[in-house]
C-alpha cells in the first residue's frame, strides 16, 4: 500500500514536472516568434539629471504584446530567456532597435547648445556578457546605427561583476571601446562599497528599494553610495523615483541622476522622441 501511494506521488511529481517543463518551452518558443514577428517594442524612460532637471538620456525597456495575451511584463519572460541562448537574441535586438533609434533621433534634431547629448542604456543579462560574442554584438550594433560609443550605456548586476572574472574581462573590453558600464540594482547583492574602485565601471544605479526605504540606516546607506561612488569618478543613479520627498533628500544627497515615475514613465519611442525636442532648461553652469 505504502508503495503504491509512493508510486502516486512519484506520478503526480513527475505530472506536474513535465506540465512545467512544456510551458517552459512553449514560452521560449514563443519569445522567439515574438522576435521574429515584431511583437517586441522598446520603451524609454527619460534619466534625469538631479540637480538641473535637464534630460540626461534614456533607459531603453522591453516590451512585449502577445498576441491573444497582450502584455507581458519583463519579470515574466526575461528570466525564461536567460534560462536558454534566446537571451543573446533579445539583447541583440535591443542592442540593435535602441542605438539605432537615438542615432536617428540625433540625425533629426541635433542636441540644442548647452543641452546634454542624450546617452541611450540597454540592460545586458549576466549570461550574454560572459559570452564572448557580446563583444561583437555590441560593435555591431555601433557600426550598424553610426552611434558614437560614449552614448551607449550597458546596463549589469553586480553579481555578473563579483563572480565571473571573463565577464569582467568582456566588460574591460567594452570600455575600451568606448562604451559606459552602469551596475544595475546596486546594493541588493553582495558587493562592498569599497569593492567599487577595483570595478570596471562608471556608473552606478541605487536599487529603488533603498530609494524607497523611509528607514533611517536606508538613507544613511544611500548617502555612503553616493559619496563613495564620488570618490571613485562614478556617476550615481537612483532608480525608482516615486515621491518629491525621496527627490530632495537624494538632492541633498548630491545624487548626479534619477529615474522614476514621479520623473517620468518608460514611454512609447514617438514620445521620447518629442521629449528629446522640447526645450531644456539651462545647465548648472
Ligand atoms: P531594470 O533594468 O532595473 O529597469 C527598471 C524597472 O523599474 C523597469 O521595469 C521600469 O519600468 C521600472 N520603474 C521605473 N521607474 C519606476 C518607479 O518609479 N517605480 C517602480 N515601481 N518601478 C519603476 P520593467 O520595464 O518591467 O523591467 C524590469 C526588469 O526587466 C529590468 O529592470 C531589467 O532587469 C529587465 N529588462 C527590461 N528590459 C530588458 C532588456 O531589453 N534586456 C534584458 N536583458 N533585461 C531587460
Ligand atoms: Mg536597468
Ligand atoms: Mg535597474
């Protein structure tokens, strides 16, 4: 008897195991046709410099509409493409679709006097940048858009950054090229402050759960981030800007850029576009 309520078990494992295993592969065949068919778009949201207001650049974010779905969120399929080697080829497309969209914007309207020109950053999987073609990849997508490489921003985790010496191989490569690195969610994984100066960075981005945080220690920690990242040369983004509070205190905190939705929403490109043609206001200069 014992067995054979085992053996059920055992069944009903393997049931829901395999039920599992095929909506996996059916996502990531769907991922791919999404690829193929356009279904993906890019949304930017405008970074802005803290202290002047003016726009800095853009983040470019993911978006897929799937048909008889409609839209679902990076969260629910990214780490399902990271999984298997469809992540090169979303990164590729991105890599692709945003230099070539600020190239074209640039050719449209130059940059007023004074104001910033605008840098563009595509978030890359730890997966992909270990992997020797990123190199390639992201040369290509500068030949290909004409983007000068001091405008393209890479965005990766800390945790690609502490514990894989040939992605940090690729990353000292890439700056040679030119290119910026930012470290995205910065201060959720293990990296001390101080390993910061050995870091092949230039920018580093506060998770917005310590931008969020009414805690005291929180914002003790925000402030610390921000002056050692000073100390290094690095630029610091806070990420995740909901409330004018949070917008002050990181003021104070001579925070150089913030992102979020009290700034503004990832946007739909023809309103970037229009964003990037309105006046600014003047620099701090
Ligand atoms: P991330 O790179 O940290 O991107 C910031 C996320 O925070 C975006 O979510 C953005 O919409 C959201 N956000 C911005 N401001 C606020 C705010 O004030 N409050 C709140 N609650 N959220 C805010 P999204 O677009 O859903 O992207 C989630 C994550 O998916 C990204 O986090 C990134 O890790 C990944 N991802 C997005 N696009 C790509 C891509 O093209 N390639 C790769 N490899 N990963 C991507
Ligand atoms: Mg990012
Ligand atoms: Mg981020």
């Amino acid at each position: 008897r014992a067995k054979a309520a085992g053996r059920g078990r055992a069944e009903i494992f393997d049931e829901t195991l395999r039920r599992q295993l095929n909506q996996r592969a059916a996502l990531e065949v769907a991922i791919a046709t999404g690829l193929a068919n356009g279904e993906m778009q890019v949304a930017y949201q405008p970074v802005m410099e803290v202290a002047t207001d003016r726009l800095m650049g853009y983040e470019a974010l993911i978006r897929w509409t799937r048909p008889g779905v409609g839209p679902v969120a990076p969260d629910q399929w990214i780490p399902v493409a990271e999984g298997s080697r469809l992540i090169g080829e979303v990164d590729r497309w991105m890599l692709h679709e945003a230099t070539r969209q600020l190239a074209q914007w640039r050719a449209e309207s130059p940059a007023a006097p004074g104001a910033p020109d605008p840098t563009i950053a595509v978030n890359i999987s730890g997966r992909h940048l270990a992997d020797p073609r990123v190199i390639s990849d992201v040369a290509d997508a500068l030949e290909a858009s004409g983007l000068p490489a001091h405008l393209l921003v890479l965005e990766v985790t800390e945790t690609v950054l502490v514990d894989d010496p040939l992605a940090n191989d690729h990353l000292t490569e890439l700056r040679a090229m030119g290119v910026s690195i930012a470290i995205d969610y910065f201060g959720t994984g293990y990296t001390s402050i101080g390993q910061l100066r050995n870091m092949p960075v230039d920018t580093l981005k506060i998770d917005r759960s310590f931008v969020a945080s009414t805690e005291p220690a929180h914002r003790e920690l925000v402030a610390l981030m921000i002056r050692a990242a000073h100390t290094f040369g690095l630029t610091v983004v806070a990420e995740g800007v909901e409330e004018p509070d949070q917008l002050a205190q990181l003021k104070a905190q001579e925070c150089d850029q913030a992102q979020g939705y009290l700034l503004y929403r990832p946007m739909p490109a023809t309103e970037a576009g229009a964003l990037l043609r309105s006046p600014q206001p003047a620099g701090s200069l």
